[in-house]
C-alpha cells in the first residue's frame, strides 16, 4: 500500500510501505476511504514532536470500511463504515473506566498515553490502518453521514467542545472569546452554544478566517493584528473580560492574550499544542481568581456530537474546504501548510 511516512523534521514522502496486519485479538484493519491533515502533523514535520520516529506514517484522523477483524471482535464486521478516533481507548483500565481515554493505560503504543496514531504507532495518511482496541477506538457511521462530515469528528469537533468548552466550564448566558480562529477554534465556537454562550467573540490575525467564523457561530470577530484589539474586545464585554478565553493556537503570545482578556472568576482554556514554555503570571492571576485548565481530548463526547452532526445541529461540512485525492498528498499538505496564503481550513483527501 502506500502511505504518508515521516522521514525526520521537514521530511515526508507518499511512498509503498507494507501493509497492515492484525497483530492482537482486538484489532481491525480499516481501508482508509477519507483522511486529513492536522496542524498536529505539521508541529510533527517541525521536529515538536521527538517521540514520532522516523519511517511513521502519520495522520490520526480518518474514515474508513472495516476489512479484516480480529478473534475477540465481536460488534464490529468486514464492511462496517466507521469514524476512527484519534485517541485509543482499551475500555477496561483505571481511566478508561472515568472517560479519561487520552491517558488509556492499554500497553499499545505506550501505556498512559491515549494518542497513539501518527504518533506511537502508523497512522491514518494511508490506505490501510490497522486499528487497536477496535471496539472501543471506533465508531460505527450512520447512514445520512458523509465521510467528508465525519472525519471532522475523529479529532477537531471534540478536541474544541471537550478541552475549549467543557474544560472552559462554559454556561449559558457567557461571553467566550476564542482566541485563533483555525479548524479546532471553530470547533470550540461551533460547540460553545450547546451549553449557552450568549456571545462568542472570535479572535484572529487572519480577516478571512474571522469571516468564516461568523459560519460557525461568532456573534463578534477582532482582528487581532489591529493595535486596538483589547480595547474592542473589552467594549464588547462593559470592560470587564470575558468569562471563557479558549487558547487554540499553541504559542506563548496567544496564551497571555487569554490571561489578559478574561475577568475575575473566570477561565482560560488552552487548547492549543504549546512547543516552547510559556510565562505564567501567577503574581497577577492569583488575586483575580483565573482557573486555567488544559488537556488531551478524550474523544469521550464523539458519540453525542455525532448526533448532532447527523441532526444538521452543527455545520461539519463547512469546515472543508479543499479537496485532493491520495495520490495528491503532498500537494496537499503543501495547501494546508499554507493556510493564511489558500485560505484553507481542512483539506479532505480521499482514496
């Protein structure tokens, strides 16, 4: 088959590799029909990433058909349609049991770290996977769900509603700003109304990002390049912050930009993927009462959310919005990396 396969950072190739085998009672093999690119994968590609070694082939998001099962599988069958988490689960662990699968203590990949694809073990960027724990990892697709609406919910649908909204204890009648307005920030503005966001404020560089944002659920959009951002930020909560600040970019400037908008009492959620240290100013959050959360999505609401999906409840399809084929890969890794210039949000590959 052939596959996207890391060569060290800044190297990748769509190259033939050995296909997949089932390698314990639990496993499936998935053909691969839908994947796509994570701005994960690029933090991979930069070098971020030291524990992805050389020859993995990444992605951990995908769509695929079940084509072989393993011995003790007993839910799943050869052409079942199904959503593939991007988080393992082994279901019977100590945390697994608590619904905390982003640390699933199943020795696959590592035991205690649930993101295995692309990572620990070969990804979804190929035309076969196999896929441990099956049972647990995947997600039977209903019939009136595309591909192209479910793969967004092997990763940025609940990474922005778990880690962005959950964890940012939204409730109805706040005022969330989200801070990057990229696939998973949308995520968290798409999902902030289902427990009551009164206004959603998307924050971003990009102007055309901040446009598409409004698509998603933005009452109010800040360019942050504008020298006055805080300022219209501020005008939009009577000057006193905001009650959730999401964090979904991943650098240090965006994460102070959250502990400076939010207002006593309230939370900063950090969502993004941080590769340098950032500076806390624990001096000055103290008095204020900040609660700071942060975490691993735990794909633990992925079956709720695809309900809503399959409702219309939330616009999964509009987060697509570039197309390639596989044998387009690289060319499309080259349009995702290039966001700000294609204006691309996901890109869809499929076989």
């Amino acid at each position: 088959m052939k596959a996207l396969v890391y060569g060290g950072p800044g190297e990748k190739s769509w190259t033939e590799v050995p296909d997949p085998t089932i390698q314990n009672p639990s496993d499936v093999i998935v053909k691969v029909d839908t994947t796509t690119i994570c701005g994960t994968d690029l933090h991979i590609l930069k070098g971020d990433v030291p524990a992805v070694a050389k020859g993995r082939i990444l992605g951990h998001e995908g769509v695929g058909t079940i084509t072989e099962i393993g011995a003790s599988v007993t839910s799943l069958k050869v052409g079942d349609r199904v959503i593939i988490s991007c988080i393992k689960s082994c279901g019977h662990c100590a945390n697994c049991k608590t619904g905390l699968y982003s640390h699933c203590l199943g020795e696959e990949g590592t035991s205690g770290i649930g993101w295995v694809f692309g990572h620990l073990i070969d990804g979804t960027q190929a035309e076969f996977v196999r896929v441990p724990y099956a049972e647990n990892s995947l997600h039977l697709l209903p019939e009136g769900v595309s591909d192209q609406q479910a793969v967004m919910l092997s990763d940025i649908l609940p990474t922005g509603f778990e880690i962005g909204v959950q964890y940012g204890r939204v409730k109805p009648g706040d005022t969330v700003a989200v801070i990057g307005a990229g696939p998973v920030g949308l995520a968290a503005i798409s999902t902030a109304g289902l427990y009551g966001a009164a206004t959603i404020i998307a924050v971003d560089l990009d102007a055309n990002r901040l446009e598409k944002s409004r698509e998603f659920g933005a009452t109010d959009v800040v360019l942050s390049s504008d020298a006055d951002w805080k300022e219209q930020l501020m005008l939009l909560t009577d000057g006193q912050g905001v009650d959730v600040a999401i964090e979904a970019v991943g650098v240090p400037a965006t994460f102070t930009m959250c502990t400076d908008i939010v207002r006593p009492g309230g939370t900063v959620a950090n969502v993004g993927v941080h590769g340098k240290a950032v500076e806390l100013h624990v001096e000055d959050l103290w008095i204020r009462n900040i609660n700071i959360s942060m975490g691993l999505v735990n794909t633990n609401t992925t079956p709720m959310l695809l309900k809503l999906v399959a409702q219309q409840k939330i616009p999964a399809d509009s987060f697509a919005t570039h197309h390639f084929t596989f044998d387009e890969f690289m060319e499309a890794y080259d349009t995702f990396a290039r966001a700000a210039e294609t204006k691309a949000l996901k890109v869809v590959i499929t076989a």
